[in-house]
C-alpha cells in the first residue's frame, strides 16, 4: 500500500540539499565580510602606526610614577555630604 506522495522522497531531498547549499553559502557571505572587516583593520592599524611614526609618537608610554604606600584616598562621603552639598533639605 502506498503511503503519501510518490515523489515525496525526492521532493524531500530536494528540500535538504537546498538547505545545505543555502548553508554554505551562508558560511561563505560571513568568511567574506569578515575578510574584508580583517582588510580594513589591517590597513587602519598600519596607517595608525605610520601616522605615529611620522609624528615621533609610537614609543610606548611608560606608567606614571606613583607611591601607592603614601597614597592619601580621601572620604568621598565626607566630601559629598559636606554641608549638605547637593542635598535640598525640606522641611
């Protein structure tokens, strides 16, 4: 007894190869943008750094020099609420 439609196989098929092929060029559209986005990074980042260089200003920055042991944090409470700065008091 046949069940369904004589070609629903093949229709079937059909359907998953178009899928798969949908897929792949999917993949392929992604692998060229990002391609393109690695191209305009690339050339960018080498125009950054000859601009720097032209400059003088691609030596690297040294960090400052600072004594984190004498290092006075201040209350930011204190300094906030100091007479009542900011703070309308109603009454």
């Amino acid at each position: 007894m046949q069940q369904g439609h004589p070609r629903y196989k093949q229709l079937s098929r059909a359907d998953h190869e178009m899928y798969l092929h949908n897929m792949r060029k999917a993949e392929g559209v992604w692998t060229a943008i990002k391609n393109v986005m690695t191209g305009i990074r690339n050339s960018i980042t080498a125009d950054g750094h000859s601009i720097g260089s032209a400059l003088g200003i691609d030596e690297q920055m040294s960090e400052p020099n600072v004594d984190y042991d004498n290092f006075d944090i201040k209350d930011i409470a204190a300094d906030m609420f100091r007479n009542n700065a900011g703070i309308v008091n109603r009454k």
